[in-house]
C-alpha cells in the first residue's frame, strides 16, 4: 500500500544555483498527483528529492525534511534503503541493456541480493502483469534482452523493474514525453490502475496529462510551489494569476 | 533552376570522390596486412607438421626438431602475464572512471599509465630484470635468476596501462541513465559499478585486454634477460622458459636454413595462436549474449 509524503521546507542547490526554494506540501497516499511546470522550474528537482538521487551529482545540496510515511528519509535512513521503498522511472526508459527482460524485473531484487527462483518468478509474472506487458513479453522473458524492445514497451520494462521491489511510492519523471501517442496512452492507463496500489508522483510537461490521471497538481514555477491543489481547481479555477497564465498557455 | 542542378551534380561527385577515397584508404590498410600474412603462410605452412608441435628443438646443426617448448613457454608466460596485467588493469580503471574521477590520485594513475605505454620493451625487461632476476634473497622463490616468473611480471606489467585505459574509456561510455536507473532502485554503488556498468561495458572492456595480450605475445625484447629461453620443455615459473618470438629471434639469427625454416614455421604459430586465443575468448564471452542486447 502507498503512504503519503510530508514535505516541509525543502530547499534544494546544484552548485550555487538554487533550484528548490521552500517546498511545503502533502502529497496523499494512493492517489496520482502532478507537478507541472516550465522547463527548468524545479519541479524534477523535486522529484529527486523524494528519493534521495538529487544527492548522486555530487555538487548538489539539499536541506529541509522529506517524511515518507513515518520514515524521514533524510535523518532517519540511508538513500539506498530510500530508493528501495520509492521506486522511480525516468524520463527516457533505461532498461539493463545486457539484461533479458526477466533479469531487468527481477535486478532490484537479485542485485539486493534476493536469489529464491519461485518466489522471483511470481514477483517478475506479478510485475509484468501490473505493468501492462506481461502478454507481450511472456514467450521471450529469458531470451530477448530488455533493449530489444520498443520505447514504450522499455517504459513499461521499466515501471515493471520499479514495481517489482513493492515500492511505496512510484516517481515518474516525464515518463511519456519521449514516447508516442499510443504507448502514451498505455503509461496513462497505467498510472490509473496502479494508483489504488502505490502513491504516484509524476512530472509532466503535458497538461493534459496532467488532468487525465492525477488527483492532486502542483504547479512549479522558478524554484518555488506556486500553488498545489486539485487538479480540477488548478485547471478550472486556479487562485494565483500566474498558474492561470501558465494553463492557459500564455508563457512556457 | 541551372544553378540547383550544377550544385547537385558537385555534389553527387564529390560524394562519389570522397567514397573512392574511403575505399582506396582501406585498401591500403589492408593490403600490407595481407601480404605479411600471405608471405607468412607461403614461408612458413610447409615447415609444419606433427614434429613442429611435438618436439623440442634438435641440436645446433641437426635437421628437424619442433617448438613444442617454446610454444608451451609462450602459453605459459602470457598465461601469467594475463593474470597480472588484466585484474590491475581492469581495477585500475574502475577505480579511475567511479571512484576517483577528479581527485589528485586518478591524475596521476591516468598519467603514469599513459607513461607507462610508451615506456619502451625493453626498458621493460631491464626493468624486471633489475627488480626480480638481479636481487639474491635466499630465502624467497623466484628472485636472484632468470625466470618464467620474471618474464610474465615484465610482460603483464606491459599489459597493466593499456588495459586499465581502456576499461576506463568504456566505463565512462555506458550511459548515465543506466548507473541512474541501479541506483534509483536502490543498488549501492559499488553493486552497480560490478553488476551493471561492468558488464554493459564488457564487450569493449574484453576487447582492450585483447589488443593487450596480442601486443606482448609477439613481444622480444623484456624475455631476452627474464625469461631468457630454454632449449628443453619447461613449465616452472622458477625456471627460465622458451617463448615463440624469442625462439623465432635465435633461429632467425642462425646460419642454418633449417632454422630460418622453423623461425617462419613459428612467426606463423605466433600469429595463429594470437588469432585462436581471440577468438576462443570473443566465442566464450558472447555466448549467453540477447537478442538485440547492445
């Protein structure tokens, strides 16, 4: 099951740029929630924060406290046991491309050390399944590598590969931008079965998107939340000019 | 509407030029390489036979004979070379390209690997010779004479900076969405530098140690004063050994025509042992290889 995610005070640096600036808000458990905004706002930045990957580049800088259930993740845990309970998807797929599609799956597991073959071929059918590529993969697991396959279905490798350690949370930076329209229409699909399972966050470029699946939207603008309610608010009736300005596409 | 074709027509020739170029280059890349080795085959194909693999060396004078010891030294001393230069190699080059990118250390290593390769062969051997043949400490194996073990040290620490770049240069090729994509699901790093980045560098990795191990194979120059040959079958590291190039460089030198015979025979048997080698490992590492793995 998901949890909800406290953020309180986030700041965030890459070098002396100051990326995040004062973050604060509630992201509910079990529901899809959005974070639009202009190229460079932040709002991937954010993302990264959940999960500890903003530290991986190694000028860059976080303060403040991120709660993930009842775990703070920056005081209470180390980032690989962070990244083990919030799984997330980028924004090209980035499947093992040494890999079979089996191994991908089943590498969060295996390079965790977890090794019981019957247990990992439940988790990799379950996976498979809950990512929507289970019948289109099922007779080449073992024998095609995860880079044969095409974009949106390496997208959908890659949710099952990050569904497959039974994450709490799901990020998703972009996951559809560099995808087509059909394969588009599966991740979004996607999104709205998987959200009764894990607590979805996802970056999106496309606003549309943004309204189809997520419940709740924050609109991201220089560094700073602008304003984070539900999406049918945020789209319909946005309290502050500039969200208005941006929706209806007069900058960005 | 003249002037669009007059420019297409440039263009179409000048595509053709720079094509017949491309191909005339080739040529000439390849045909010393064919020729070598057509003239290698012609010289050296009729002196082999059964007695060539089976027998050692026949005394001065006699005809006949074979290089069974030193095709085995060969076998031996780029067995040990290989064990030395390749896990230095390849570990000196993770440490460069995920460790130690940017700190003083990595300079400086990176400096003296690429010292290191044009550091010359025999320099090399000197060097080996002034490190383990020359010293006498009684109590130790392998130090205080020539050697099998001497020879392989010279000729694996020739191996060390080529394989070490290379590693080094394949690591940082792997994309960083894919170190992103271990780490993102929790993988500690250095779990996803050997599970991940490794192996997706692998066929680049495997292919650096090759170029390594091809290049002190036919190597001279460091065995003359550490390995410095044997005229009888020999596996001991603690023994001197016989080696193709070096058996190949006394017979070439000799007087007799059966010599420079089995002198061809062996630059030959140098060459095909190179190729086999390749292969084999090229043939073992691809096997369990995906379709459409890149």
């Amino acid at each position: 099951m998901g949890v909800g995610i406290e953020v309180n005070n986030l700041n965030a640096w890459y070098g002396t740029n100051h990326t995040l600036q004062d973050i604060t808000l509630n992201i509910p458990a079990n529901h899809a929630t959005a974070l639009i905004g202009p190229s460079g706002c932040g709002k991937s930045t954010f993302v990264r924060c959940l999960n500890r990957m903003h530290e991986t580049n190694p000028i860059a800088r976080v303060t403040g406290s991120v709660r993930v259930g009842d775990l703070d993740i920056y005081n209470d845990a180390k980032p690989v046991q962070v990244r083990r309970r919030i799984g997330m998807v980028f924004q090209r797929p980035n499947p093992f491309p040494t890999m079979s599609i089996y191994d991908n799956v089943a590498s969060g597991l295996k390079l965790n050390g977890y090794s019981n073959r019957r247990v990992l071929d439940d988790i990799v059918e379950k996976s498979l399944k809950n990512s929507a590529l289970w019948d289109e993969v099922k007779d080449d697991l073992k024998k095609k590598s995860g880079a044969s396959l095409s974009g949106g279905q390496q997208q959908r490798l890659c949710i099952a590969r990050a569904l497959a350690v039974d994450p709490e949370v799901l990020l998703m930076d972009e996951p559809a931008s560099a995808l087509d329209p059909v394969s588009t229409s599966k991740i979004e699909d996607l999104i709205f079965q998987l959200k009764s399972q894990y607590t979805i966050v996802i970056v999106t470029h496309n606003m549309q998107q943004a309204a189809r699946v997520a419940e709740k939207t924050g609109f991201f603008l220089n560094g700073r939340m602008v304003e984070f309610d539900s999406t049918h608010k945020i789209f319909t009736n946005p309290s502050d000019k500039r969200t208005e300005d941006y929706i209806t596409g007069r900058f960005g | 509407m003249r002037g669009e074709s007059l420019k297409s027509k440039i263009r179409t020739i000048t595509d053709h030029a720079v094509t017949v170029l491309a191909v005339l280059a080739t040529v000439l890349v390849v045909t010393p390489l064919v020729v070598i080795f057509g003239y290698l085959v012609f010289k050296g194909a009729s002196s082999l036979n059964l007695a060539f693999f089976t027998e050692i060396p026949k005394p001065e004078g006699e005809i006949g004979g074979g290089m069974a010891n030193s095709i085995v030294g060969s076998g031996v001393l780029l067995g040990l070379s290989s064990l030395i230069g390749v896990p230095l190699g390849i570990g000196g080059g993770i440490f460069l390209a995920e460790f130690g990118r940017g700190t003083a250390l990595a300079n400086a290593i990176r400096f003296t690997a690429d010292v290191l390769n044009g550091v010359p062969s025999i320099v090399m051997g000197l060097a080996a010779y002034a490190l383990i043949v020359s010293p006498h400490v009684s109590f130790l194996p392998f130090l205080g004479h020539f050697s099998a073990f001497s020879g392989g040290v010279a000729l694996g620490i020739m191996m060390i900076p080529t394989v070490c770049r290379t590693t080094e240069e394949m690591l940082l090729m792997v994309p960083h969405a894919v170190r992103e994509a271990a780490l993102g699901l929790g993988v500690p790093n250095w779990r996803s530098v050997l599970s991940i980045t490794l192996k997706t560098a692998s066929p680049g990795i495997i292919t650096g140690c090759m170029l390594a191990f091809a290049r002190v194979a036919g190597e001279t120059a460091p065995l003359l004063f550490t390995a410095l040959g044997n005229s009888f079958m020999s596996t001991s590291l603690n023994q001197p050994i016989e080696a193709l190039p070096l058996q190949i460089y006394v017979y070439a030198l000799s007087p007799y025509d059966d010599q420079h015979r089995l002198a061809w025979a062996g630059a030959l048997v140098l060459i095909l042992l190179i190729v086999v080698a390749v292969s084999l490992v090229r043939y073992v590492t691809s096997r369990g290889v995906l379709k459409g793995a890149s």
